[in-house]
C-alpha cells in the first residue's frame, strides 16, 4: 500500500505544497489542515489550524523550527472526541512517532485525521531561530538547501544531529519528501488507503520511480545511524553512576518544564506533583537526621529518574525536554541513550508501529531474563 | 488519621522474645509520635492476650491499634475481629510482622534484629496514621453451580452438590460423561471394575433432579464474578435429537463408516454415529461429522433411515446456551503425552508400542477383543509384555520433571491383569523407584511381586527396536550393573500425564493461573488445595496434578463442600481493601486494564474512565503499580503511605539502643 509521485514547482518548495493544500481545501478533500506558519510580523513559526484555503499564505512546511511536539495537539484535539471534520496535519518524522504512541497510549483517535509527515533536515533551537532577527530567511533557505548536502547543518539541536529516522515511515498516511529529489522537485508519497486516497485527488503530480529517493534515505539513515550510536556511546560515559548522574543535574531548577513539553508524559496530574511529595518538617528533619543535613527542595533527581520508569519506553527522541529546559540541561540525550537501552530489552522501537504492544502492558514469559548492566 | 494510637509486642514465647530485646523495642515505640499506649505480652493470641488488648483499646481510648507480632494471614484477623466487636472499624488495626520479617530471619543478630523490628513497627504506624475506615460490600448470588469436566471428580463434585439441594450443570465435551475412567479394565489396588462402581454414580447423575447434563458442550465465555458468573455454553451440534432419540442403538449397528475408535484410543474401529461406549450417559448418539459418509461425500442416510423415532437431524446447528452460575469447578483431568514424543521407545513407530490407556482397553471386557488380551500388530496373544515406568515423567531434561504418581500402581496392576489374562506369560517392569504409599497399595505391589511372579527390574531402558516379529528391549539393571536385553511381544509405556488439551483454553477464558505446566494452581498448597487463586473457582482431580481416584473423589467432595458452604450464604462480602480510582486524574490510557488478571478494571465505554468491579477485584495492586499518574490507588495502601513507609526503612538504626549494645 504504498506509491510515490513528484510535485514540480517554480514557485519555490514552500509555495508548491501551500497551492497544493490550498487546493484540498478548496476541493473539500479536507475541511481543515494544521501546518506550521509564520507570525504576521514573520518573527516565529507555529502551527495553525487553517479553514479557510484563502487565509493558506506564508506556510512553512519545511519549517526549521519545532516550538512543541504537534502530537500533543492532537492529543488534545481528539482524546476524548474524535474529530467530526476531516483534518490534515503536517508533521515531523519525531511527531509521527509520538503519535504513534499517544494513539497506543489511547491519547489520539486518528478518526477523520489525515497525517502529513514531511523529511526533516533538523530544527534550530527557538531561541536561535527568535534571535537570527536578519538572518532568519538565510536560516530557512540554509535548511531547505541542507536536504540534499552530505552534511546536517551545525546550527540544528543536538536531538536532530543525531536523528536517523527523519523520512515518513509507513505508519503515516503521507509523506512529503526532498531527499533524493531535484530543485523545484518535492516527492509526494502515500502509505496507507487514507493517503491513497488523498493523493489521488491531488492535481499536476507526476509518476515518479522510488529507488532514487530510497537509495538517498539509505544513505542518510545510515550515516546518522552511526553519528547516533558514536554520540551516545560517549555521552554513556558521561552520566554513567549515581555521582555523574547527580552532577548532570545539578543545575536543575525544579520547574518540570521537561515533563510539560514531552509529548509522551501525557498525565493530567503528574504524580511527581502529587500530594506524596508535599513533606511534613518532621519528615524532613528525619532525613536530615541521616547525614546531618539535606539538600532542599528534595526529590530532584527521583523525579528526573521517576519520570524516565513511566514513559522511556515511548520515548521517541524528539528532544522537547531539552528545548524546554531554562537552564539548558540536555535531558533529551539522556532519555534517549535510556530509552534505546531499555527499548532494546523489550525488542520495541517507540514510534515504529501502530501493532507493536507497549512493553508495559505486556507480559512475555521470558522478559527480563537478560537484563544487562 | 489516627492520632491515639496503641501497639501491642507479642513475645510469640521465646519466638520473637528469644531473639528481640522487647522492653527496648517497646521503650523506643513509646517515643513515636501519636503512640499513647504500649504493651508488651507473652501470647497475644491467647485468650487473656485478646481481653489485654480489649481492654486497653477502651481505657485508652485508642482510635486505632498495630499488633506486633507473627505474619498478618495468621492473626490478623483475630485481631480486626475485637476492633468489630469493640465498635471499631477493622481496618484500623494493622499488623506488624517481626516473627517472619526479623526474629525468625535474624535469630543470630539479636541486635539488628531489635532494631530492624523498631523500624517495622514505625513503619506500621506511619502506614496507620493515614487509613481510613473502610466497609466490605455486599452482592448478592446465584445458589447454582456449573462443574466443568464429567470423569469422576465432576461426578462426585456434581453429586455432593446436587445432593446437598443446589441445582448443578454438568458440563462434558465429549458425547458421554464417565472420563478416563471409564476407560479403565479394573482399579488398584482392590480391582473393581469400573462398570461396577462407577456406571451407578453415572446413573444416579442423569436421574438427579438437581443436576443438568450438557454433554457435546463445551465453555464459550465465562463472565462476572464469584456468585454472580454468566457462563456461555456451546452445545455442539449432535445431528440427533436427543428429544426423540430412544437410545435404542440401531443407527451404530448400520453405520457403514468406521472410524478410530477414540475410546479405545484407536486400536479399533468404532462408527461415524456412535456413544462413547456402552453404558453412555446419556445413552443417545451423535454423528462425528468428519466420518459420516453423508456429511463428506452427500450419500448414506443409513441411519436416518433405520431410525424407528425419526430422531436424525443433519440440519443441527450447535447452540450457544446462556446461564447464570454461583460457583464453578474445574474438574478437566488430564491426557497421557503423546508417545510419539518418545521415539527411543520406538513409540509411534511400532504398533506393539502402546501407551498405558492403549494397555487398559487391551484388558478391558468392554475393549477390542473382549478383554483378551492381544497385540495390536497381529493380534497374537503377547507371550511377553515390558512395561516402562516413567515415560517422560521424572524426566526433567527432555520431558516433565514430577512424578506422574499413579504409574506405579496401574503398572502394577497391569501386569498382575496380564498374568491372569495369560498364564504363562512373562512380565517385566522397568521403573526407577516403586512409590506405593497409599492405603493398601503397598501390601499390592509386595502382591505382584510375589505371588504373581512379575519381574521387576530397577534401572532404565535405553532402546527398543524391531527383531523379526518381536520387539528387543535394551535396558540396564542398575541393581546389578548389568545390561539386560528382553525379547518381547508387547512393549507398553507409562506415559506421564500432562493436563488435558483445552485446558490451557480454559484457563484463558477464565484467567485462572496455571503452573507452567498447565495444571491450574490452588490458592494454598497446603491450606486451600481446593481452591483457586480466583475466587468462585474451585478444583478437583487431575485438572490440579496428577493424583489416583481415591485422592480425586476426596478432593472433589471437598471443592463441593466448599461451594456448599458459599452457597450457605445470602450474600457475599467483598474485601474492601481493592483499587480504587480518583476520576479527576485518570487519563483513560489504560494499562490497569492491560495489567488486571481479574478483568476487574475496565475503561468506562462512554467516559474511557478506569472503573473498578469491586467484587472481582482482588486486591493485588497491579494497576496502582501500573497507573502512571497515580490516578490509581490501593484502599489503605496509598502511595503515600508506601513513601511514608520506605522512608521508615531508609532511616538510621540508632533510634534504639539495644542491650545487645552493651
């Protein structure tokens, strides 16, 4: 159930998909899509539920900054209701795959959702991208131009650098690709009956073959596959033990930023905020008791490792947390490095099919008989 | 939150008091906060013991109290009995346990002992100051109860009930009630035939006003809970009805298509229409429809058109039953494995290579030559027969590791049954040990051995193979060291029993826990062996493991005791101490209800609200544990209470100063 087709566009690649979504608009293919756009004042890029095909202006499909998780707009959109209208929404390689768990995690309901997944060069840091002031068009074009350079762009987030899933996969129902593709070329591709269906109303599409972007996906994963595990090899040696943990950490402020941003920690009261952690002097007295004194406020690193037991097995690496983080700890690589690990024990990859059961729910005779280190 | 709170120190003799220094432990607990009273004593179970505390709980106007002393599944509810009795709410008293949890474990660290107490005993009281008052529920039941399984533990379960003025279903998936053993030629160590003893418990089953039959069926779907279960039924579709059926049996007697007789394990041919035997309850037939010339090739009707009563239907449809049933026994016995496993044998490869059931209808009066006993290959009279004990029982590398008990004795039995059948037959056994320890098995094997002249020979049997028309068995006596080789006619093998297929099915729709061999578990090994895990279900016979008939019986009259006695009552109460859910933090992801074995947690279909059944719930903290957000909690277990508590454990051990200090 898949098939690939070539958008040709001499309005610029941004430009070509916005007529072409224009158009699903118009045609009542869809009744609404969210796709990130700038500001009026053209200083920021976020997402927008657009209505109306003739408000479709300044969209950035490609867009090289991600202020939040999209799968959580989801999330929100269709948790308790699913959607009466037909939706679109463009995503990122790492929002798909936080969908893909959000819907396990019975978040999403993909009922009338439509999902774009676009190929992603790496975002910059919002605050690089809010702060670039003259330099943001240069910024967007260097992005756009990077698909097809042999090399990811310096200035993207580390969770980007050392991503290598950043094509559509099949658990999208459309893909929108630029790796392997010619100027003014975008693939369209389709993975699914709901995408099928899609493409098959858009217009100007030409027939294209698949092993020239396969190849160029190859080529790229494989690369970043091995940036990836050299990256985090090291870190490993980084955070390894309960010293360096603590150290990593160190700085932290408590503000649980990081939870708020993950789009996989999807509680609606996080238990770390409970009423289990509000201590009585008496409590705090007692511990302080056992070495003579103790740190305030407490509980810092049994939050951090907390959080991590509850949700690293979805774990999609989107690197929200460390975007999120004020004092500029990268959590995301710990959670990543985490998460591969115990993802790998339990033979699961969060994000990578809508079948594969949580591990968490799941209970195999055999488990964790070869828990290593 | 209890602010008055007491503890009473039980000496258990010298068990805890031996160990503990108790007057420290008891000065270090009248420091903790809201503690206002401790007491220590030599035996609080006795019955001085008990009016101690009483006492002490009215003077002292305590609002709630831990007693400190042996695990809490053997007093604690002594003790939560004198809180109902004084007007307190039960689940204001807790147990602390520092017999098994530090006396017991730590008698030769007197000190650490104390102190590792100490901190139990605070710990129980950080868990006491936050329960709240709970009260048990009360559901009401079906007095009717559904016996799964129609050998001789079902029989006898059904019976017990039946006679005890409760309605039964009676559920069998083959064509007749009876079991295995109705297959059996005679029984150890008395030799009874089962047509003596056992047809008249089958005759008494179909006349019982209390029981149902429902034979050809088999379970679809068992919902809801102990006294409240809906139980879907498949009766299987029989092509004869039985309404107009006589029973008469002149259908079998035309049937041109001849089968394997499964009741006598396919050493003979039986027919497409057929009972499992004679003596069938009930008597009325049903087509095997992969056999019936009709069904396979649309020719025949032989029997409908012998039929006096007009009774065959090929238009049958099987019929999905509904009822509702109080309490439910597994009662599904056991299969022999599959010799073919054990090719060493030159099992499934020779035809005189019989397994232990193939052996009884050999002998049986009612089997495939009229109980004279003759090899399957050619029908010779076996001058010889080897029997081998232990066939992939005892056998923990390859096959089962336990012992499939009842080998011994049947071999024993056979090969006395052999010597009478042939008398100048030789028999020998090989076995690993001979295990006859019930009443008068002994003294039968001694018998055998004896007086009938069986050869037995103490080691294993490395090979059997082919030599002209008889068959070499190359074994080891291991009593003498020496390599024995036996020419013989008819190898017959003691295969272990392994629980009867569909078992597995069974305890998947019911969510009863098996071992990992598929014998379903009982609640207790030693205390409730006729219970499950689950409540409402209860064992009898080989569905638990390998056991002989008299055991069988045994058990199943005690699972029908026990269903009696729920059935003595008009309501069942249902432990408070459960899962319950806070609605405002749930998210409706659903891993408590992926994680509950009970199918006690559902998502509400209109909310996706987790919502627990408080009757089927059992308490075990698997959703709490799993809920991330907390949403979850177990009734006086609050997570907050668990923190409470293993802060206690984290705490320094200098809160005590033992005399064991000095």
């Amino acid at each position: 159930m898949t098939g690939i087709k070539i958008l040709k566009t001499e309005k610029g690649i941004n430009q070509g998909l916005e007529d072409l979504f224009r158009e699903l608009l118009q045609d009542k293919i869809l009744d609404g899509i969210i796709i990130p756009k700038s500001t009026p004042e053209n200083k920021f890029i976020y997402q927008v539920l657009h209505k109306d095909p003739e408000k479709l202006s300044g969209t950035f499909t490609f867009s090289p900054v991600m202020p939040s998780n999209s799968a959580t707009l989801l999330k929100n959109m269709t948790k308790l209701v699913p959607s009466d209208e037909r939706i679109g929404i463009v995503l990122k390689p790492c929002e798909m795959r936080a969908v893909v768990e959000l819907v396990k995690l019975k978040q999403i309901n993909l009922e009338n959702i439509y999902l774009f997944t676009v190929d992603c060069a790496g975002t910059v840091d919002i605050d690089i991208y809010s702060k670039a002031e003259t330099d943001r068009d240069m910024l967007n074009k260097k992005i756009l131009d990077s698909f097809n350079s042999s090399d990811t762009l310096p200035e993207v987030r580390t969770a980007c650098g050392i991503c290598s899933h950043s094509y559509p996969a099949d658990t999208t129902d459309i893909g929108i690709g630029l790796f392997g593709s010619n100027t003014n070329e975008v693939y369209i591709s389709f993975h699914t009956e709901k995408g099928k269906e899609i493409v098959s109303n858009m217009k100007n599409l030409t027939d294209s073959e698949k092993s020239v972007r396969e190849k160029a996906i190859q080529s790229i994963s494989e690369k970043k596959d091995k940036i990836r595990e050299e990256y985090l090899n090291k870190f490993k040696s980084e955070v390894s033990g309960i010293e360096k943990l603590t150290s990593y950490f160190s700085k932290c402020i408590n503000c649980h930023n990081c939870k708020s941003q993950c789009p996989i920690c999807f509680c609606r009261e996080c238990f770390f905020e409970s009423e289990t952690f509000d201590y009585e002097s008496e409590q705090l007295l007692t511990w302080a008791d056992r070495s003579g004194m103790l740190k305030m406020p407490t509980d810092l690193l049994l939050f951090h490792l907390g959080r991590m037991n509850h949700m690293v097995s979805s774990c999609i690496g989107c690197g929200m947390c460390s975007q999120a983080c004020p004092v500029g700890i990268d959590v995301g690589s710990l959670f990543l490095l985490t998460g591969r690990n115990a993802q790998t024990i339990f033979n699961y990859e969060a994000g990578r099919s809508f079948e594969e059961e949580l591990p968490i729910s799941t209970f195999r005779e055999e488990e964790l008989t070869e828990l290593g280190e | 939150m209890n602010k008055r709170i007491g503890v009473f120190i039980c000496h258990c003799g010298l068990n805890i008091a031996g160990t503990v220094d108790v007057d420290a432990l008891r000065e270090a607990v009248g420091k903790i906060r809201n503690v206002v009273y401790v007491k220590n004593y030599i035996f609080l179970c006795s019955q001085p013991g008990q009016e101690m505390v009483s006492d002490a709980v009215k003077e002292h106007k305590l609002d709630g109290f831990i007693v400190a002393n042996c695990s809490p599944t053997l007093h604690e509810k002594t003790f939560r009995t004198i809180a109902i009795k004084l007007g307190m709410n039960p689940y204001l008293v807790e147990v602390a346990n520092i017999r098994e949890q530090s006396s017991w474990p730590h008698s030769k660290q007197p000190d650490y002992a104390t102190k590792k107490a100490l901190k139990i005993i605070k710990g129980t009281i950080k868990k006491l100051e936050r329960n709240i008052e709970l009260y048990t529920q009360r559901v009401g039941l079906t007095k009717r109860a559904l016996v799964i399984g129609g050998g001789i533990a079902g029989i006898q379960a059904a019976l017990d009930i039946a006679d005890g003025g409760y309605e039964v279903l009676l559920l069998d998936r083959k064509q007749s009630i009876g079991g295995h053993m109705a297959q059996i030629s005679e029984t150890f160590p008395t030799l009874d035939c089962p047509q003596c003893i056992m047809t008249p418990k089958m005759t008494e089953v179909a006349q019982h006003p209390n029981i149902k039959l429902y034979t050809y069926s088999e379970v679809e779907e068992i919902s809801g809970f102990i006294g409240n279960f809906t139980v879907k039924l498949r009766q299987k579709a029989r092509y004869v009805d039985w309404d107009k059926c006589t029973g008469c049996g002149e259908c079998i007697a035309k049937c041109p298509s001849k089968p394997l007789s499964e009741f006598n394990r396919n050493l003979c041919k039986g027919t497409a229409i057929y009972r499992d035997f004679e003596q069938a309850v009930p008597s009325y037939p049903v087509i095997n429809k992969e056999a019936c010339l009709y069904f396979q090739k649309g020719v025949c009707r032989v029997c409908e058109k012998v039929c006096p009563a007009a009774a065959i239907n090929y238009e049958d449809k099987d019929i999905i039953k509904e009822e509702k049933i109080g309490a439910i026994i597994i009662a599904t016995g056991y299969d022999l494995m599959p010799i073919q496993a054990l090719g060493e044998y030159g099992a499934g490869k020779y035809k005189d290579v019989v397994d232990g059931m193939q052996f009884e209808r050999l002998l049986a009066s009612t089997g495939p030559y009229a109980g004279n006993v003759k090899r399957p290959s050619d029908q010779k009279v076996p001058e010889s027969v080897v029997f081998i004990q232990c066939a992939g029982s005892r056998d923990p590398e390859t096959h089962y590791p336990y012992c499939s008990k009842i080998c011994c004795m049947y071999t024993a039995k056979q090969a006395l049954l052999y010597k009478h059948n042939v008398h100048h037959g030789k028999a020998y056994i090989f076995y690993i040990d001979i295990r006859s320890n019930g009443k008068g098995y002994e003294e039968f094997v001694q018998r055998v051995q004896e007086e009938e002249g069986v050869v037995y020979i103490r080691g294993k049997v490395s090979k059997v193979f082919k030599r002209g028309d008889k068959l070499v068995v190359w074994g080891a006596d291991t009593l003498t060291g020496q390599t024995v080789e036996i020419e013989t006619d008819l190898v017959v093998l003691a295969s272990a029993m392994i629980p009867s297929t569909g078992s597995l099915n069974l305890a998947s729709k019911t969510r009863l826990a098996t071992d990992k061999f598929g014998w379903f578990s009982e609640a207790h090994p030693k205390l409730r062996p006729v219970e499950s895990v689950t409540g409402g279900y209860f064992l009898a016979g080989t569905a638990q493991a390998p056991r002989d008939i008299p055991e069988t019986v045994a058990q199943a009259s005690g699972a029908a005791s026990k269903v009696l006695a729920l059935f003595s009552n008009e309501y069942i109460e249902s432990d408070p101490v459960i899962a319950q859910v806070d609605p405002e933090i749930c998210n409706r992801c659903g891993y408590c209800e992926s994680v509950c074995a009970y199918g006690a947690v559902k998502l509400n279909p209109k909310t996706r609200i987790a919502e627990v059944n408080e009757v089927l719930c059992e308490g075990c903290g698997a959703c709490a544990a799993t809920c991330p957000s907390g949403a979850i909690s177990h009734r006086n277990n609050s997570r907050k209470q668990i923190f409470d508590m293993i802060s206690v454990a984290t705490e320094n051990y200098d809160q005590i100063t033992t005399k064991f200090d000095k």
